[in-house]
C-alpha cells in the first residue's frame, strides 16, 4: 500500500511548489544562476520553483539539508564543485557524495577571476603578486568558507606564488563583494556570474580568469596561464541533486525540466552575458555521476598533496 501511495505521489508531481536550495547567500553566483535557473525550469514543470538560501559551512550545512529531506521532490539542490571539495575538507560534511544523492544532471560551468578593491595599488598580476609577497601580512582574501569555490581558487592562487594570506571567510560571495565594493577586504578569487557587471563597471579590478581560454564577455583580461602559471586552470561546474530515495519517475521529470530550461533561449542568454557555459548535452544522470566520480578523488588527491588536513 505504501509503495502503491508513493507511484501515485510520483503520477501527481509535481502538485505543489518546488524547493531548490542554494547553500550559500543571496545576491552571489549560485543564486544568481540558480533563480535563472527556477525561472526556465518552471514551464515544463508547470509549477514554480522557489530558491531557498541555506548559507555556511562552505555550502554544507545546505548541502546536508537537502540531503535529509524527504525524497519527493520537492526539495532539490543546485550545488556546484564543492559539492565535490568538501568531503575531503571537512571530518564530518555531513553527506556522503555518492550515496546521499540521486543525481539530475550538470548544468554551467563558471571560470573565475582574481580581483581587488578598486583602489589597490596593483595595476596588473605582476605587480599583484609582488605586492602581495611585500605585504604578505597586510593583505586580506576574501571567501566562502571551506568548501566553496572561491576558497579552493584562493587556496590554489596564494599556493601558486608562495604565501599565506589571512582569508575572512563569509557565507557566499555576495555579502564578500559587498565588503570588496566597501574596501574593507582586498582581494578575492570569484565567479564571473557576481564578479562580471562589477568587472565591467569598473567597481573592482580584475587580473585574470582561470578559464583555458579568455572569457568571450571580458575580453582583455588574460587566462592565468598567459600571466605565467600554466598549470593554473579551474572551472566552477554546478549540478543539480534530488534527496538518495526520491523515485525514478520524479527524478525523470526533474531530468527532463532541467533539460527544458537549459535549452530555453532566455536561461542561455543571461549565462552567457555572465561568462558562464551552458552544459546542455550533460544535464543527466550519468553525466553528473561520471563528474562526481571523476572530481571527489582527484580533489582529495590534490589536498593531500598540499597537506590540507580536513577540519
Ligand atoms: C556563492 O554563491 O556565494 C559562491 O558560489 C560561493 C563560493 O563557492 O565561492
């Protein structure tokens, strides 16, 4: 009887509002390609999907919400490679990558770029990297927490030329720019979907992107490997999570809406005016599995090697 309630359940879906949660604040890059995002998946759905902040911990105390919820559906995650990062960061993560989750599929992949306040000094990465080894102990670094995006980059950048820098750590990027823009923090490694208007504006400096290539939006900033570190290449892939449980049929619809908002020409539109890369023919299942699989013991590889203990 039960599983007979469950079948119907899943006929019916979705009936009532969706929860995507994004673990980290308002107004930063996951939010701003997950309500993108909720919008485009919504027809296919035909009902709406309402994001909920749950910030902290670098994205794992949202994380491990969604992955206690109940398994219908209607809380969902959109998470991106800290989902990834985090289970080698952290003792206790509080989910376990491959087991806590059904996955939906991958959704953008998002170069990052290193910036300043608009008033420090350094004009170019050169002159960044030799005043941040002259004042190694005045300079600030802004990031999430450990597990997110823009510590990892942090960490690899301050890693690449030799130095420890003090880092304040927030819940998302969002409120970081905000202290960035206030100049009350130096520097930050962060996503062209919060760093791009404030690039172009004017409003921070900008030294380089991580991407392989240069970003098509922010043409005359140089890729790090142009600035001399060849090795120095990360992208911010996100992927999109229903609780471990949550019945095929759902899960098909999910895959589905995800699949129909990916290809709608407004969701395309806004991701490329904000540098990001639309990953359409890997929004399924499998795809994310493979990524998962790929990504959780090459980072864990990676830490270990720089002797970064879990927490
Ligand atoms: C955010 O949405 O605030 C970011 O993705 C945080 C990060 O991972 O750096």
């Amino acid at each position: 009887a039960l599983l007979a309630a469950g079948a119907a359940q899943a006929a019916d879906y979705p009936d009532h509002v969706i929860n995507m949660v994004v673990p980290f604040s308002a107004g930063g890059p996951t939010d701003n390609v997950a309500r993108s995002l909720a919008e485009a998946m919504r027809p296919t759905l035909g009902q709406t999907v309402v994001v909920e902040n749950k910030a902290g911990a670098g994205g794992t105390i949202g994380t491990s919400q969604v992955a206690r919820a109940k398994p219908d559906g209607y809380s969902i995650l959109l998470m991106h490679i800290g989902f990834s990062t985090a289970p080698s960061l952290y003792k206790s993560p509080g989910y376990d990558p491959k087991s806590s989750f059904e996955p939906i599929g991958l959704v953008v992949d998002v170069p990052m770029t290193i910036i300043a306040r608009s008033d420090f000094p350094a004009n170019n990465m050169k002159e960044l990297v030799d005043y941040i080894k002259a004042n190694k102990d005045k300079v600030s670094l802004a990031n999430a927490g450990i597990g997110a995006a823009s510590q990892l980059c942090g960490t690899m950048f301050t890693q690449a030329i030799g130095v420890d820098l003090l880092t304040i750590p927030y819940k998302g990027t969002g409120p970081a720019m905000n202290d960035l823009l206030g100049k009350q923090v130096d520097l930050m490694c962060d996503q062209t979907t919060n760093t791009s208007q404030q690039i172009k504006a004017g409003t921070v400096k900008a030294y380089a992107v991580t991407s392989k290539e240069r970003v098509p939006t922010l043409p005359d900033l140089p890729t790090m490997q142009e600035s001399g570190y060849k090795d120095f290449e990360v992208g911010i892939w996100h992927g999109m999570w229903a609780p471990a449980g949550t019945p095929k049929p759902v899960t098909d619809k999910l895959v589905a809406a995800l699949q129909a908002g990916l290809a709608s020409p407004e969701f395309q539109k806004r991701m490329a005016g904000l540098g990001a890369t639309v990953l359409a023919d890997e929004a399924n299942p499998a795809a994310l599995t493979k990524k998962v699989d790929q990504q959780v013991p090459q980072w864990a590889e990676m830490f270990k090697k720089a002797g970064l203990e879990p927490q």
